[in-house]
C-alpha cells in the first residue's frame, strides 16, 4: 500500500505515531549530522585546516553512538508494536537508512585523515579542483536524498538514483586523470594517491545517498528498486505501483 494513502495519523495510539515520527526525527538528525561532516572535511582540505580535519576525524564517534541509538529504538518499536504495512517499512527503511548514513560518516573521517596527511605535506598537489566539483554533487545528492526522506517524495528520490551515474563518470574521469599525471611525474605519486583516497571516499558518499533514495521510494511505494536499471524506473510506474 502506498504510504501517501497509508498514513501513520490514523492509529488509535497517540504514543505509537509519536514513536514513529521520533524515529524520522532521529534519522533526519544524524543526516544533518553526516552531511555536516562531509563539507567539514572538504572544507579542511581545501583551506588546509588541520583542526577542522581533526574535528571531522574525531566527530565519527557522535555518527556511531547515533546509529546504535537509532537501531535500538526500531528493535524497541519492532518489539512493542509489531507493525505492518507502512509502519513496517517505515521502521525497516530507518534501519537500513541509519546504517548507509554511519557509512557516509565512516567516508567524511576518511576525508579529514587524508586531508590530514595532504596538510602536513603542504597541501600542493594536484586534483583539488575535482575534488571540489565531485563533493558538491554529492553533496546536493545527500541534502535531496534526505528532503527525500523527510518529505516521502518518491520523485525527488528518483532523480538522487540517477544522479549516482552522473557521479560514477565523474569519478571515473578524474582517476583517470591523476593516473596519466602520476605516471608523468613519479614525485606526485604519494599525494596524489591521498587525493584519489579522497576522491574514492566521495564516490561512496555518491552511493550512500542512492542506497537513502532508493529507500525513500521502498518506504512510499513498496518497491525494491536495488538490482534494477536506473532508466528502466520512471515516474509513472512509481505513480502505477502501491
């Protein structure tokens, strides 16, 4: 059943919607959280802050504490209330989506370590600049992926899945580039690795933000898109299911 019709309004116990929205509440938190962490770590790195990256850096642990309260409230709801329907998967796709957002965490504390190790190193090397352009995209795909959540918008969250190829070439154009630059000056070849590290952090970022989307249309419409082909999933077959 579509959860746009389903609505968590119209159970008869007061405590249990509470329950549920806390839960959204919750998860709404630690994104802000994580998407927090990510333009922190960029930012360190492109100011050459090492402060900021160490704050970044030692900050996962919040990210970490949040997932396992998180998770222990849905097991407490599981439990107590047994929920079915829209309900379930409200408190599925929470679950699921806390464990993608503490891996973006993970990614962002990867960021800072390496900006870290570039800082230290006089943070003179080459691919910043696409560093910078990748981290805005995902970025953007993160905040929508959230708005997504936030607001049940299946649309939205279809153009965040897209958007993830967008990414994927993008990144896969950048390594390229700094693989060319590497093998014509074997000095670069150590920093330039930490900004791949960085750049490959951020690809992640990329599908951790798809893997929230995709969540967002399975809570809405009950539909597992996962293992299917971006462009074979329109907006009118999102409108046709639930």
């Amino acid at each position: 059943m579509d959860i746009t019709s389903d609505t968590h309004s119209q159970h008869i116990s007061r405590q249990f919607n509470q329950e549920l929205e806390a839960l959204k509440t919750q998860l709404m938190t630690m994104g802000g959280l994580v998407e927090q962490q990510v333009q922190e770590a960029i930012q360190a790195l492109l100011e050459g802050d090492s402060r900021l990256a160490e704050k970044v850096r030692d900050r996962d642990r919040d990210v970490n504490a949040m997932q396992l309260k998180i998770d222990d409230e849905c097991t407490r709801v599981l439990a107590r209330r047994q929920p079915a329907a829209s309900d379930l998967r409200l408190v599925l796709a929470v679950i699921r989506a806390t464990a993608d957002l503490e891996r973006i965490g993970d990614e962002a504390s990867k960021i800072a370590r390496n900006a870290l190790t570039l800082i230290d190193n006089g943070n003179n090397v080459r691919g910043l600049v696409e560093v910078r352009h990748i981290s805005e995209h995902v970025r953007g795909m993160l905040r929508d992926a959230l708005t997504a959540f936030a607001r049940f918008d299946t649309e939205l969250a279809l153009r965040v899945v897209h958007e993830d190829e967008s990414v994927d070439d993008e990144y896969g154009s950048a390594m390229r580039s700094l693989m060319t630059f590497m093998m014509e000056d074997s000095r670069a070849i150590g920093p330039v690795l930490n900004v791949m590290w960085i750049l490959r952090a951020l690809e992640r970022v990329g599908d951790h933000a798809d893997n929230l989307a995709e969540y967002v249309i399975y809570l809405v419409k009950g539909l597992d898109i996962r293992h299917m082909d971006p462009d074979k999933i329109d907006e009118d077959a999102l409108k046709r299911k639930g």
